[in-house]
C-alpha cells in the first residue's frame, strides 16, 4: 500500500503498532543506501504531539540543487585520479510547528551503525520547535525560518496546517511554503512504513 499524506495521529497510531521503519533523504550516503533515519527516534523526540500542527524536513539532506558528490583529484606522476565521494551529511534537521510551545531538541546517535542509520558522528537528529505566533513574528527577520518555507519539505501534519496556518502565514507575513515537493509513503514486505523524500 502507498500513502502519499501521512497525519500525525497516523504517525502515532504506527508507532504503537511497532510499524514506524525510516524515512530516506534525497542527499548524503549510509552504506550503500541513501542517507536515512529510524522513524521511531524521530516520533520519541516529537511527542507529545497533541500541540503539533506540523513537521518539515529541511538543511542539506533535504536540499534540492545540493550538490551530492565532490571530486577529489590526486596526482601520481603524470597520472590524475578522480575519485567521487558523496558530501557527507552530519544531521536530520526538521522544524515542527506548534500551537504553543518552542525549543530545540536534540538525539544524537546512540551507536555507530549504517545499516540503521545511526552512522552519523555529529549532529543526529536536529528538532527545531517553534509556535505559530513565534513564526509569524519573527520570521521576515529569520533567515533559517524563511529558508525552511523556501524548500522544507512538510513530513507530517494535521489538517489545519494546510487549511489555517500555512494560508494565515502567507497573510500576515507574505511568506509561501513553496515547495510542491512531498513524502511517498510506502509498506515494506513485514508492513512497516518507509517514507522516501521526493
């Protein structure tokens, strides 16, 4: 089954039915596989999630124009060698949006495995919190926060994310979530979701 919207209590509902698997990036590496993180840390570092309007991915993993490989010359006598190593990713950044409440949390990886993504040596997960009235203040001075409107891509949210705070955002500051750009969300072969960023 594929899911191309996915709300916050589908999230949690998943959580406890021990379903939640990883979400992939479009940039960086993780072994062989594109850069990923488990789900389940990323809902442990969300809950509560009753004041939460919505959760967008943003920062180099999610970039669109992110250059995703660096060539690195090396010269042997008169032989040049070109090898092509992806940009390393050093964090999963997301910005949640809340009724009331604002902070930063942070997970970092409790041990060094790629095969479940807990191969990063800094940063982990980066949680941003920031309430509707925090944003719309601040956000024509907050060049991080305009960014993120610029070219976050939403992950989970609510209903009125879309129908009351994207549209008042857009009124009171002239600031559009502009990316089109969306999570497919797909069921693996033991019926866990895996979302990949588009």
């Amino acid at each position: 089954m594929i899911y191309k919207n996915l709300s916050l209590e589908e999230f949690t509902r998943c959580y406890e039915s021990n379903r939640l698997e990883r979400l992939y990036f479009p940039n960086g590496k993780c072994g062989m596989a594109n850069f990923h993180i488990n789900l389940r840390d990323l809902y442990k570092i969300s809950v509560p999630l009753k004041d939460i309007l919505g959760i967008i991915a943003y920062g180099p993993a999610v970039r669109y124009n992110q250059p995703r490989k660096r060539v690195e010359k090396f010269v042997f006598g008169n032989r040049k060698k070109e090898n092509e190593n992806p940009i390393p990713i050093k964090s999963a950044d997301f910005l949640m949006v809340t009724k009331s409440t604002s902070g930063e949390r942070r997970l970092n990886p409790r041990f060094c495995d790629p095969c479940y993504g807990y191969y990063l040596d800094e940063g982990g997960i980066n949680l941003i919190s920031k309430s509707i009235d925090q944003i719309i203040k601040e956000v024509k001075d907050d060049n991080l926060t305009k960014t993120i409107f610029h070219e976050g891509v939403p992950v989970f949210y609510n209903p009125s994310f879309y129908e009351r705070f994207i549209p008042d955002l857009e009124k009171k500051t002239g600031i559009k979530l502009e990316t089109k750009r969306r999570v497919n969300w797909e069921e693996n072969q033991y019926k866990q979701l895996v979302g990949r960023i588009g």
